[in-house]
C-alpha cells in the first residue's frame, strides 16, 4: 500500500533502525484483503514494522534508514513472521494468504527467487497461498531480470500483483511486461470517493481493463461503509481499508478473524454512493448497446422508478421526492423514449449523476464542510453543480452513513 509521507532521518537515527533491524526487532502488521462478492476474508498483508523499548516504529521512519540489502534483510525477516502466523492460522483459515510487499531493488538481488522458494519450504507453507507485491512507484533498472524471476515464482504456484496501481506513470507498461494475476489500485482513486464522487469513473474503468486482461482487481483505500457499498456494486473482485479492518498485530488479528462474520454481497445499494456506482453500470450499459447494431427487449416494469435496485432503496429511505429522486424518476422516463430521443436520453443519465454526485457531497460537507465547497477543495465541477442544484430537499441518509462496513449489504 502507498506508505504515508516519510521524515527523512538523521545519522543517529539511521544508525539506531539498521542496529534495530539487525537484532532482529521486526514485527508485522497485518490488513485484511476481503473478497466483496463472498465476504469471505482472502488474505492479509504483512507490513512490516520496528519495535524500539516496546514503540512500534512505522515504515514511514525508518524505511529511508536502509539499503538495498537492510531491504532484503527486513522482507525475510517480516516473511519468516508471516510464513508462522500462516501456520498458527491454518486449522481455521487453510486458504488464507500472505502477501509480501517486494521493492524491485530486492526482487532483482542475486538469487531471489530460490531464497524466497527455500524460506517457503522451511516454513512449510504452499505456495499457492503467498502473493508477492511488486510496488508499481519504484522504479525497475533491470526489468527483464524482475520478469524472469517473478517467472520462477509464479511457475512455483506464488501469486503475482502489481501495487499501486496508477501512483506513477508506467501502470500500463508494468501491466505488459511483468507476469502479474493481480492489480491492486492506489488508494489515491478511492479514499476521497464521498467528495469525489466521479473517481467511481476510474474504478470503473479499471474493472474493465482487469476483466479483459483477466486479472483480478483489489482496491485499496476502503475506508467507509459507503465506499465499500460502491465498490461492491461495481463489482469489484476484492478491497482493502479501514472500513474493513486497520492493520493490527498478529494476537489481534486471530480475534479478527474469529469474529468475521462472512455475508455474500447482493449488489443492492445502501447508500448514495452505492447508488452513484448502480447509475454508472446501467447508463454504460446502456451506451454500450446504443453502440452496437442490436435492439434491446426491456421489461415492462421499465417505467416504474420503484422497481429497480435504486429506486427500491429510494422508497426505503423515503427519498423519491428529492433532487435525485425526482431525477431518477425523470431518468426511467427517458429509457422509454431512448430509440427516438437518445440525446435526451443521455441528458437525462447525465442530470441525474451530477444530482446524485452534488448530494453525495452535500451530505458529508465536502473537504470543506461547507453546503458549497470551495474548488481547490472539492472541484469547480462540483461547486458549480451544487450550486445550480441548490439546496432545497437534499437530505442525508439515515443515522449510519459513514459508518464502519460491517459485511452487510
């Protein structure tokens, strides 16, 4: 995951974290990755950490103290955690994987794979149940050699991902050229998603691109109940975040583990953003048939603003009545009128985004918490939709919204 601003050390400091990782003061953190169609918890990723006179010192402080080597050193070491919490885990989770965040620096060292390969078999672990993730930021002097090992590994049966996906420039070169089953998108896409809602947009289009790469898709920054909510009527094969679950130490993780409650996702919204999200699937929907040469047979029910997944959300809420209510409402009439009027048709979908979009940022206040948000601070889009929406008949949720993801949908 993309590591928070990091302090750069001074000597003494450098000093003290090599001495730190050299008596082998390491310990993990590990995040839940949940798969959001099951609810079934998939994996965890190891973050590792240094322990100084019972501080836990995060990577942000120290990881600018090491070389290539301290690197390599601290990914074993964390590994070696990881491979045991695996075991202890095993009579309850058998499925349950590891994932190991891997700097092309320590990738390409002499013999990576074989010494990655050889701690697996010491640990007893198959390696089908470890995920190394390659960090898309860093840059890669030697990318054939990085190929040619993630190669041996994934011939081993270890999972390949590529972190991070769009914090840099080279996601899409990264894609062609290494071995990867997985993309993990940066958080940057996703945490903001209740000021931004448009960023829905680019998940969107990632799940696409996964799909018809025939990767799988994990997004990090799941941090509330809402995000998660929308990413789960995406689609989205699997997610990451607070509104999960906060790193913590093993002892914590096993309580996590036997107090996760696992419900199948129906891909019903509860919340505005979830609706945002079930807006953009049908109104792509719909354009991509436009675009063919195929007629589209529609149910009858069509015409009813109450008998889709939105509108039944709308009347469980009591929201039909609202700027997006009434857009919604205006939304179904135009589907009946689509073949004769598409422009109007596509006015229609348009209208009622920016209204869903204008009230998703009403109701948390924006960055700025004000009914109008500034434009450095949510977007001159934005502030330009809410102002022609207005204010009159937009209301929040019902008590709960942004509230912790219990599993529920």
């Amino acid at each position: 995951m993309t590591a928070a601003l990091k302090r750069v050390p001074g000597v003494v400091e450098r000093r003290t974290h090599r001495v730190l990782l050299a008596r082998g003061c390491v310990l993990n953190h590990y995040q839940p990755i949940v798969n959001l169609r099951s609810g079934e918890v998939i994996g965890v990723e190891a973050l590792g950490r240094l322990e100084q006179d019972g501080r836990v010192l995060a990577p942000a402080t120290f990881l600018d103290s090491f070389t290539v080597p301290d690197l390599d050193n601290l990914l074993f070491r964390s590994l070696r955690l990881g491979l045991a919490m695996l075991a202890a885990c095993g009579a309850t989770h058998p499925k349950l994987r590891l994932a190991m965040n891997v700097t092309p620096s320590v990738l390409t060292r002499d013999r990576f794979s074989r010494r990655f390969m050889d701690v697996l078999h010491e640990g007893g672990i198959d390696p089908g149940r470890m995920t190394i993730e390659i960090l898309e930021g860093d840059q890669f002097l030697n990318i054939e050699r990085a190929a040619a090992e993630l190669r041996v590994l994934r011939g081993h049966g270890v999972q390949i991902a590529l972190d991070d996906v769009g914090s840099a420039y080279s996601s899409l070169m990264r894609l062609r050229e290494l071995p990867v089953d997985v993309i993990k998108l940066d958080q940057a896409f996703v945490r903001n998603m209740l000021q931004q809602p448009d960023d829905l947009q680019f998940v969107a289009s990632m799940i696409s691109l996964a799909n018809g790469l025939r990767k799988k898709l994990v997004v990090e920054g799941a941090e509330t109940a809402e995000i998660v909510d929308a990413l789960q009527v995406l689609g989205v094969d699997a997610a990451q975040g607070y509104a999960i679950a906060r790193p913590m130490p093993v002892a914590a993780l096993r309580d996590w583990l036997a107090g996760h409650t696992v419900v199948k996702s129906t891909r019903t919204p509860t919340s505005l953003l979830g609706v945002y999200a079930a807006h953009l699937m049908i109104a792509d929907a719909f354009r991509v048939v436009a675009n063919q040469t195929m007629s589209l047979t529609l149910p009858a029910s069509i015409h009813d603003p109450h008998a889709c997944t939105i509108g039944r959300y709308l009347d469980r809420i009591g929201e039909h009545e609202t700027p997006y209510g009434v857009a919604h409402k205006h939304f179904h009439a135009a589907i009946l009128a689509r073949e004769t009027d598409a422009a109007a048709w596509d006015q229609a979908a348009e209208d009622f985004r920016i209204t869903l979009e204008a009230a998703i940022v009403r109701q948390t206040g924006g960055a700025c918490g004000e009914a109008v948000c500034a434009p450095a601070a949510c977007g001159a889009g934005v502030q330009r939709r809410l102002r022609a929406v207005g204010s009159a008949g937009l209301r929040p949720d019902p008590p709960g919204a942004s509230r912790p993801w219990t599993g529920s949908t």
